[in-house]
C-alpha cells in the first residue's frame, strides 16, 4: 500500500479521498488553484500546493505541473478523481514515464474508450449492441446532417471525446441541426479540447442504466451490479440509484456480463462504468465507458459494502480485488441526489456565491452526504457548482424514498440559489415515486416539478414572524431577554403599535402587519386578521397558527429570510424602505448577465429586428453554454461585450429596446 498519495482533483472526490486515505493510514497530498486557495479539501489534505490560477486549463489540467509537485513531495501515486486528468491518457502515460503509479486504467485502456467513436468501433467487433448512428472521423456540418436525415429524427448528437452532458444535444429536426452542431462543437473544444462528435439515433423513452466494473492486475473482473441513472436534464444525471427498479435477474446477468468482456477487451484495471440505453422492451445498447470512478458511485458502495476508492487504491498498489463475483450481493436500496447551486426556475442557470449558511443532514447510518464544502466557503464560476451528494439508504426502494424526502426537508442552504426545493417535488412525482423512470422524466413532468406562484397567505404569515425573531438564525436574542432593548415588539406606552413588514416573494409584494399580546401574536394580511402562538423550539421556532402547528427553521441573511421546510423555495425578501429610497434608479431596456461567464458568441446583428426568445449572446459559465434570449420582440441596439470577454453577474450585455 502507498504511504503518501496526491490528489489531483478538488471539491467532494477529494474529500472522500482524504477520508478513505486517513482511514488507512495514508498520507495526503492536495492541490489548489487560485479559487480553492480556502477550499475544503486543502484544509484536510496533509500538505497542499499551489498549482496555477482559477481557469483549470490553467491549474488543475496541468499535468505537467502536478507530477512536478507529486515528486517535489514524494508522492508515490496520484489519484485523479473525476473529471479534470481522470481520463487522459498522455497524463497516464507521462506518470508511468516519472515513476508515479496513475490510480487508475492504463492509458491503453483510457485511449480505447476515452474516443467514443473507436470505442463504439471495438464494441461492435466484439458483439456488443450498439445504437444505430455514424461514428466515423468525417465532421463536416452538411455531410454530418446528411447523416442524421438517414438515421431518422430525432438524433443525437455527441462529443466523441467526453461525458457528463458536454457537448451533447437532441435534434428533432433538420432545419435545427447545424446550429446545434456548432454549439456542440464548440462547447466540446472548450471542455475535452476535442470538437469531434458523432450522430445516433435517440432512443424514445430511454432507461439508462449503467454497470459498475472493476478489474486487478491478477486478471480478475467483477461487477458491482448497475445504477439507474435515467432522471437527467440536460443529459446530466441529476437522481441515481441501485439496484434498477423493475431489473430482472437474467437482464441483470446479460448487462453485467456485457460489462465485464467490454472491460476485458480493453484489458482494464481500476474502477470503470460501462453506460447502456435500455429500450422498454428490454432490449440495450452500448453507449460508452467511462474509464474512471462515477459521481454516483456512492450507491453502489451503499448496496454493496464497499469502499471503492479503498478498491482503487489496494488494486493500484498491485494487490488482488478484495472480493470475487460470488461474494457479491446486493443489499438494499440506495438513491443519490445532487444538490447544487443553481436556479431550476430560470432554466437551471448556475449560482454563485457564499454559502453564508449550510446544515446538512446525515450521520445515522441511512443518510450519508459527500460535500466538497462547508459553511463559509464560495461557490465560484470556475467548476461545476455542486455543493454536495444526498445519499439515502434502506431496506428497500419505498423505505429509502421516504429517507430521501425527510433528508431534503433537512437540509439548510442561503447564500446560493439551490435546487433542494425542485429536488424534493421530483421525487414526489408519479413518475419517479412509481419508478416509471426514462430519461425524459424531467421534461415529462414539467407541470408537477414548476415552482408554485406563491405561497398562500399562511407562508406570508410565517414568513412575517420569522423576519421579526432574531437577526441571524431567525432565533429570540438571548444576551439580556428582560433589557426593553432586545424587545422589537412594538412597545410603547398605551395601545402597543404594528409592526409593519413589506415582504417580496416570486415576483408579488405584500405587506404584513405585527402586533404582539404577550407570546401571542395578532397579524394583519389585507383584510384577514389571524393569531398566532409562537415558541422556540431546539430547531427553530413551532408557531401554531390557524389551528396547525408549524416547525419553522429560518435563517435572516442581510434582509433576505429563508425558511427551511415551508414551499416556496426562492428566499423572502424584506424590503427597507428608507434603504430603497438612497439607491439609484436601475437602467431599463438591457439584459444583463445571469452569472460571471465568458461570452462565446453574439449571434445576433446590432440594429437588427429580434423575436422574443431569440439568441442574443451565448455565455459560457461553469462549462456549459447558456443561450441568452431576447425578452421580446424588439431591436438590438447595440452589443455592451466582446466575444472572448469575462463579464460579472448583474454586467449588461445589450442595449434592447422592445416593442
């Protein structure tokens, strides 16, 4: 076994490396780039090195200068996680060239699969079913399109080079292929410094289900059984889980087979997950290898009794798997989600920030959470904005839904916009709770998962209360609770007086009134009057109101009031009105950006006539392209930015005038 590893990745996979290195006993190496100088995993690592500025091209996809610090600190081995050098076979290569063992596949193995063309040509040889598509090397747009025509719409188009929804997208019909083409390409040359793809047929109503393989130096392959990975957007996983509801145990066997020759092919060692579409009627196709550990492996290691990165480390240092395929079995039922910083209301745009307040559940052996962050720490532009996994486990898939749902209700997340809130009506659609899953879930059930307009006059209510009780925690102060002065109960001599609150939530303003009578208090809401009894309560605050009692977690951040556990989802603003009347008036008739970013492309002409919906500018921000649309039917005025430039959230892009 090594003595000292470095970890050539960030966020929650080094984390869980350090973790499963400290465990036994193995001395860890992080490194940083500018923008994780803070972060969480340099604080745990042993030591830590600076590797460059914030942009990865310029840090974290330095091979280079990674094996420089590996042998600067004697570092035996380098584990890359996922993502970033995980799956570059020149880095695997130049560290068996420096004498630093690579934690994972050869970079044979990494070249035969990493090219998703070659490896749907070995595939093929060897049997395996594949989608009906081109794969070849041609890449000219029109002879691309061509192909597509003969295939049948809708297709599928597919950087040849990546994974993780990258440079991947459907077209339904010809007249939209080229421009998606162009956008793929680029978004791929920008991702996996390849802008080669290729074109299949897209599969109605997918499953996808994918095969966790592992192989050692002895020759030995197992499987580790599969994990639905259907509920995506974007074609990017969002919900996992294992076993695959509704898996027969002679489909199981066919998959894990096909998985297992597919990794013998290529003569694979390390950890690796073989991708398959699974039509309705049973039948699958080969889709690609991912020659690397999976954000999702946690729920394999939940049904399984794993620790894979343990795995991992034990097959690099040359010893045999520590289990055969006959003394694996499966245990239960595990479901993943993805908690991220981002906006599912506004087309899931990513969010930036602090994470001025973070309380995540687990620790009870049923809920585990992988966080590459703790409270504190900033979620910037330059990587993927996951903030952490929500892993449940159970004894079967009806008992683990219901820990999911109680875990997602725990979970407190202000400074960033998050998608706990449309994470939790997703599992409660028919949809995913009766496991009728495909990879058009989320499009499917677009009523069920939009946000409600408003909370009723209750969440108004509460929402009032919960502004008036403490600055921070959303908790009584307690420095002095009998000084006149900690009271903001409208005390004054005679008749107490409102308090009056002007709150905003979802695009509505309401104002609510406050009076207090002792612990009880009277609220005024246009014409209605109501009490309410409020207490404190180890968690938060228990308010009965309305003859219910509500458990009410809040956290006032700089008059922005979020309330954990109650619908609604975007935060209460509390508005100031004295404060309001000092700032200065907001320039109208732009569009500004939704995140820092850099602009790619201004599709449009200055001066031109625009459709609402029409793309205006195309934003590049944590590695996916978003499309700026125009707001209305209108003119284009004029363009604020260059292609190529950094812009900052709020920086206006263009001058729009509508009509």
């Amino acid at each position: 076994m090594f003595d000292k590893i470095l970890i050539a990745n960030r966020g929650e996979i080094a984390c869980r490396v350090i973790a499963t290195c400290r465990r036994l006993g193995i001395a860890t190496v992080a490194v940083y780039s500018d923008a994780d100088r803070d972060a969480r995993h340099v604080r745990l690592a042993d030591e830590a090195f600076h590797i460059g500025p914030a942009p990865a091209a310029e840090s974290y996809l330095r091979g280079e200068v990674l094996l420089a610090v590996a042998q600067r600190c004697g570092a035996q081995a380098i584990h890359p996680g996922y993502g970033f050098l995980s799956e570059n076979a020149a880095f695997a290569e130049a560290c068996t060239a420096a004498g630093v063992v690579f934690i994972g596949p050869p970079a044979s193995a990494i070249r035969a699969m990493g090219d998703k063309s070659a490896a749907k040509a070995l595939m093929h040889a060897a049997g395996v079913p594949l989608t009906p598509g081109y794969h070849g090397e041609r890449q000219e747009p029109e002879f691309l399109r061509a192909q597509a025509d003969a295939i049948g719409y809708p297709v599928l188009i597919k950087a040849s080079a990546g994974g993780g929804g990258k440079g991947m997208r459907r077209v339904d019909r010809s007249e939209d292929f080229i421009a998606a083409l162009a956008s793929c390409q680029r978004e791929a040359q920008s991702a996996f410094g390849n802008a080669h793809v290729l074109v299949e047929k897209y599969v109605e109503r997918p499953r996808h289900i994918e095969i966790q393989v592992f192989a050692d130096t002895q020759g030995n392959v197992v499987h580790l059984f599969e994990r639905d990975c259907s509920v995506q957007r974007r074609h990017q996983k969002v919900l996992e889980e294992a076993p695959a509801p509704g898996m027969t145990e002679e489909r199981r066997a066919a998959m894990g087979l096909a998985a297992v020759e597919a990794a013998r092919a290529v003569g694979y060692v390390g950890a690796g997950t073989v991708e398959f579409i699974a039509g309705p009627q049973g039948d699958f196709y080969f889709m690609e290898m991912n020659t690397r550990l999976q954000v999702e492996h946690p729920v394999t290691e939940c049904i399984t009794g794993t620790d894979l990165v343990e795995w991992q480390l034990r097959v690099a240092s040359g010893e045999p798997l520590p289990k055969q395929q006959a003394d694996l079995r499966i245990h239960g039922h595990a479901i993943e989600a993805r908690l991220y910083a981002e906006d599912a209301d506004r087309g899931f745009l990513p969010s930036t920030g602090t994470l001025r307040h973070l309380r995540l559940p687990g620790g009870d052996g049923y809920v585990r959470v992988d966080a590459g962050v703790e409270e504190g720490d900033a979620i910037t532009p330059y990587y993927d904005p996951m903030i952490a996994k929500l892993i449940v486990w159970d004894v079967d898939r009806e008992a683990a839904l219901r820990r999911m749902r109680t875990a997602l209700a725990d979970c407190e997340i202000a400074g960033v916009t998050t998608n706990v809130d449309f994470l939790a009506r997703l599992i409660a659609t028919p949809s995913f709770s009766g496991a009728k899953l495909d990879t058009a879930l989320i499009e499917r059930e677009q009523a069920a998962l939009r946000a409600p307009d408003n909370a009723g006059d209750e969440g108004w209510m509460l929402a009032a209360l919960a502004s008036q009780r403490g600055t921070q925690a959303g908790l009584p102060d307690t420095c002095d609770p009998h000084s006149p002065w900690t009271q903001a109960d409208g005390w004054r001599l005679g008749e107490r007086a409102w308090i009056w609150r002007e709150l905003e939530h979802r695009g509505r303003r309401r104002r609510v009134g406050l009076r207090r009578h002792g612990q009880a208090w009277e609220i005024a809401l246009d014409d209605h009057r109501a009490h309410a009894q409020v207490a404190s309560s180890a968690t938060g605050l228990r308010v009965e109101l309305g003859g219910r009692q509500w458990p009410l977690r809040a956290w006032n951040d700089g008059g922005r009031l979020h309330l954990f556990g109650l619908d609604g989802g975007q935060p209460w603003q509390i508005h100031d009105a004295i404060a309001e009347a000092d700032q200065p008036p907001t320039e109208a008739g732009g569009l500004v950006a939704p995140m820092p970013g850099r602009v790619i492309a201004l599709p449009a002409s200055p001066g031109s006539r625009v459709q609402r919906g029409q793309p205006l500018v195309v934003l590049e921000a944590m590695k996916m392209e978003h499309s700026l649309n125009a707001p209305a039917d209108g003119t284009l005025k004029a363009y604020r930015v260059r292609e190529g430039e950094l812009v900052a959230e709020g920086a206006a892009l263009v001058e729009f005038e509508p009509d």
